[in-house]
DNA sequence: CTGAAAGCGCTTACAG
DNA sequence: CTGAAAGCGCTTACAG
C-alpha cells in the first residue's frame, strides 16, 4: 500500500540533456530508418548507455497504435500439442520482435467473450485462436477493432477469420486405410470433440474411406478430447460382444488413455487384439511405452503458416483471410504394425 | 505496407460528448473508487456500451506505472511440469486482473540479458523466472528498474530474489529412504542438470540420506534434464557388471526416458530387476504406462506461493524477499512397489 | 461530485 | 539533419 518510489527510469529528455540533443534526437536514434546523422546517432547511444536508458514500449504504443504483443488464447495445456505449438510461437515471435500474451479461456463462449475484451484492451497487434473456437459475433468484434484473428488448429466457416489445421479429413481417410489394409475389419471411432471442427473433419474423412472400403464401423463416440471420457468409452467398447479389433482415437492425448485401459486395465495386447492410432504425432507418441501409429499434424509446419498469415495481415489489413491445410501424413509404428525389435 | 484505417477506437473524449460529461467524469466512471455520482456513471456507461468503448489500457499504464502484465520467464515446456504450471499461472493472474507475457530463453546469460530487457521494455509489473536461473548482475537489473522478480523452481544464494521450490532437500531424502526401506542397495542417481538449484539438492539430500543409511550410490551422474542423456546413461549405468538395482531421477520427465530405456531396450523390469523414482510427479507419472513412484511437486501448492508473493511485492516493493520451500511428499506407485492388481 | 488542465513518455509532421 | 510543438488516450491533482 506504501508507496517507496525505485528510482524512476531515465526518459528520452534524460537522455537529450546529457547528449546535449532534443528529445526528438534521441526517439530518431532508436528509430530503425530516422533521419539521423551518425554522429548524433553516437551521442545519443552513449548517454543512453550511461543512464541505462530503454525506450518505453508503451509510450511508443499509444502513439503507433502497434503494440507488437500477440495474444495466443489457448483451452488447455495437457494435451502436448499445445505446449509444443506455444514454444514454437514464443520463438518465432520473438524473433520477429513480437511478444506473446498467452490468455486461457474454456471453450465457452461467454468466457472467450471475457477473454477478448481483456486482450483487446492491451491493443494487441493479432489474435492466435488455438484450440478455441469463437463465434461469429464475436469473430466480428475483433474485425470491428482492427485486430487480425487467425485460428489455429480449428477451422471455421466464417470467412473472415484465417485458419490454419493440418488436413484433417485426409488424415482421417489415412487412418482407415492403414487399418483396413491391416485387415481389421471391427474398428470403433473415437473421435475428438465433435464440437470442434478437427474432430468433425477427421471423423468425417474416416468414416467416409472405411465406407469405400465397404466396413461399417461397430461405433462411433464422442472422447471429448478428454482422458478421462475416453478410458470409460474403452471400457464401454470392450466390454460388448463384437469387441472392436482396431480403435481410430481423435487425438493422441487420448490414444495414451485408450492404449493404458486396453492394456493395463483389460489386460488386452496391442496391436495384436487391438490396433491403436491416434492423431497428432506429439513427442510422446514416439516414446517406446506407446509407439503410437498416427497422423502427424506438423508443429513447425503449422506454426510457420500461423506466424505467416497474422503477420501478413498485422501489416496488411485488407489483406483477404487465408484457409491453409498442411499435409498431415501417417507414421506408422508399434501400435498397429508389431515390431520385431522391442519386445 | 499500405496504411487502410480500421475504423479508430472510440475515446474517452467521444463517449464523453455523447454522455454530455466532461471526459475526466469517463475516465472515474471506469476507475473503482473513484468519485462519481451514480447518475453520471450510469450516463457514461450507457454512453459507452453504444459506442462500444473500452479504456486503452495502456495510456492508462503510462501513468499509472502499473500495467497489469507479469512476465513468465521459461527455458522448456517439454517437461510438462512447466505447461502445467504454466496454465495455473495465467488463470491465477486472470482472476486478478493480470496478463502473463511468456518469455522463452535458454540458460545462457545473454540469452536471459536480452529477453529480460525486452520485458523491462513492456513494463511489465513483476517476473516470474521459471526453470531459468538468472545472473547477480541480471537480477540487480531488475532491481533498479523496480520490477520484482521471483524465482519459480530455482532458488539463488542472492538474497534480493524471492525464490519458491519444494523442499528438495528433503524430498532427495525420501527417495533414498524408500530405496533403501525396500531393501536396494546398488543405487545409481541420475541428477537433475547440476547447473540448477533442484538438481543440486535433490542429489544433496539424496546423497546424505544414503550415506546416513551407510550405503554408497554406484554411481551419480548428471542428466541434464534431458531425455536424450538420460537414456544413454542408462544405457551406460547398465553395461557395467555392478548393474544398479535402483535409479533415483532427477526428474519424471528424465525417469520416462530411463525406464523406456530399461524395459524396451535393455528387457528389464521395472521394479523386479531395477527399481525408479523420480521427481515431481508430473500427471504423466501417474498413467499406467508409467505408473512412476516420485516425489511430489505440488504444482497448485508452489504456483499459489509464487502468484502470492510476487503480488505481494509488486503492491509493496519494500517487502523483503521471501525463500519458501513447499513440503514434497513421497508418492508410491508401481515403478519401485509391484502392484498386484494389475499386470 | 465535477470540469479544465497538466502531464505520463514517446512519435511525427512541420519548419528550418 | 535538427528542434519546437502537437498529440496519442488516458489519470489525477487542483479548484470549485
């Protein structure tokens, strides 16, 4: 509550007496491009040393109207994608002198309403939707307020927003084709949020190969994107008659789920009694305790296009919304192709 | 490169001509406490919902000094200890008011120098330094700038920082107790990397508590936190003709790496012919596939602290630092005790 | 309670 | 190339 001042930071009309300048000297010396000569540029550098002198960001920003902070609003965490995918957008931001303000919002529409006022309020130059899908309401606020919006990893059918995603219903189709060509002919879906468009699209995209294959799938259910709700849809699935002999999981956070219940707690092997595949390809699902088949959805891939696209649109806002899907290939390994290596 | 101008944000001055105030009457409409009457404040909200209006909350920074953005320092999100922290972390500092700016850096001293001075630039209201250690000379940086720093999972002899961690010391101690309880006594320690605090106590209090057991460890080396070594010290540990019993990790997301290494390439058990037990207990540790006794970091537990305290010195600088070492318990799982209930 | 005014730390026309 | 000046969108004494 006490208010003790720490020292004030020097400003640039510190910096101007002591460099024997103006002030606006000393802004055009640490303004990349200013008509500065090299001698004041000199001055100026050295009392700005000297004093230890930053340009305030902020100042800058309300004059500017460019913040260079990025928010990244992102569901959850636990699922390995998104943490992978935050690194990469960290790096590649700051490296393009950009920030990222990271906001955590449910997927429900009111929180992410809360939410993009908040990050509107910060003048944020672009939006990275990942993971959360937003209402064309307001998809619209943001286009209102001058903010770029892309989604990442969804899609939307409002064109106004960019999207990126991998190409989810090819992936899809991949998955059966692998396990069609496996032989397996009882295989269960579970697929991601149906809410979601990635998990809607992969769906869609297997559900259709498997019919040109002419199998019908024994079920189709809903994981949720969840743990927890895909070890009880397992259990569920293993427990009737026609036991599936091959499992297409919408995500491979939950694959890790499906493969522990099937082995740990049914007592099943993989992929001998039932094939897995997941989607996603995270760093864990190369570890050996899983040696997941899926889909990989490239990080780097998708991350790249992301920073691409908003920052093509950062300096070009008229600039028409871009819908990219990246190729997204099968890996195949362990848990639908036994090895002989590993026991 | 073109300059198109999406529609301006309305002002305070506009939604003060609509409201017929002054635009001082807005600006204490939307400050808590401030003097207005209930008429003006509900004319100007009024006022503003129609415009859409909302305070730039940076101009608002530029006086206040306090521009409601922590920063969160960070050197890996693969160790999901840290993404999970890092999800309490910004919904704990969005329940207050707060925005976390992410910083990626890696140890290196510049690296840390630079990304430090980016974040002083956006005058960022505290920071919070996790998995990163940071220099005297950095750490008096941000001293003199005023910005309150505090240590999340690192801890430093300079008194000036205010530094969270489990108590490794003691949780290091545990581990050895409960190798030696189980009767083990070709014990290895594969440390967390010996250049970070957690490392070194850990190995401390492990290395004590064995010695006070009056057993000497086969072998200690240093994982560096990294999966990579850590399986190929595994490798190396299990070569030998004194192969170890027991594997004490400096970290779950190392022991993963070390118990894949174990049983799928080196056809070992876990725990008949080697007992393993690591750190933090991270949700990973408790999946099936794992099952991995560890001792635990209470994520909730240390984030709470560290929110705490840094609100507490940013509300009063003068505050002197706090060291709190959380208590870390000892959470037993199939990896060193055979569970009969599952296979 | 309210308004006019100064000022936070910068950028950027405008003259020279 | 350089400086004086206006202004970005707010908060906050200061008078009333």
């Amino acid at each position: 509550m006490s208010k003790p001042l720490p020292k004030p930071s020097p400003t640039s009309l510190d910096v101007a007496a002591r460099a024997g300048v103006s002030q606006s000297a000393v802004s055009r010396a640490f303004t990349p491009g200013a008509s500065v000569s090299k001698a004041t540029r000199a001055k100026v550098m050295a009392a700005a040393e000297e004093l230890g002198y930053r340009p305030n960001v902020l100042a800058r920003t309300l004059i500017t109207g460019r913040s260079r902070i990025v928010a990244l609003v992102v569901a959850y965490l636990d699922n390995q994608f998104y943490p992978v995918a935050l690194e990469k957008f960290s790096k590649a931001f700051q490296a393009l002198g950009y920030h990222v303000l990271v906001f955590m919002a449910s997927n429900a529409d009111e929180d992410v309403a809360h939410v993009l006022d908040g990050l509107l309020d910060y003048q944020v130059d672009g939006v990275i939707m990942a993971s959360v899908s937003i209402s064309n309401r307001l998809a619209a606020r943001c286009e209102t307020a001058g903010v770029p919006v892309v989604l990442f990893n969804r899609r939307q059918d409002d064109e106004r927003l960019s999207a990126i995603t991998s190409d989810n219903v090819a992936g899809g189709a991949k998955a059966a084709d692998h396990l069609v060509s496996l032989g397996r002919r009882r295989i269960a879906h579970v697929t991601g949020w149906s809410g979601s468009s990635t998990g809607r699209d992969r769906r869609e995209g297997f559900l259709a190969r498997l019919d040109a294959h002419g199998v019908a799938p024994v079920a189709v259910v809903d994981g949720m994107y969840d743990r927890e709700v895909a070890q009880q849809l397992t259990r569920a699935l293993c427990a009737g008659p026609e036991r599936p002999d091959a499992l297409f999981v919408g995500s491979d956070h939950m694959a890790f789920a499906v493969m522990d219940t099937l082995r740990f707690e049914l007592g099943l092997r993989v992929p001998d009694d039932v094939a897995v595949v997941g989607y996603d390809d995270v760093p864990m699902a190369g570890w050996p305790a899983y040696d997941l088949t899926t889909v990989r959805q490239s990080a780097d891939a998708m991350v790249a296009a992301t920073v691409e696209t908003l920052m093509a649109r950062i300096d070009d806002p008229s600039m028409a919304p871009r819908h990219l899907r990246i190729d997204a290939p099968l890996v195949v390994r362990g848990s639908t192709v036994k090895r002989e290596t590993t026991r």
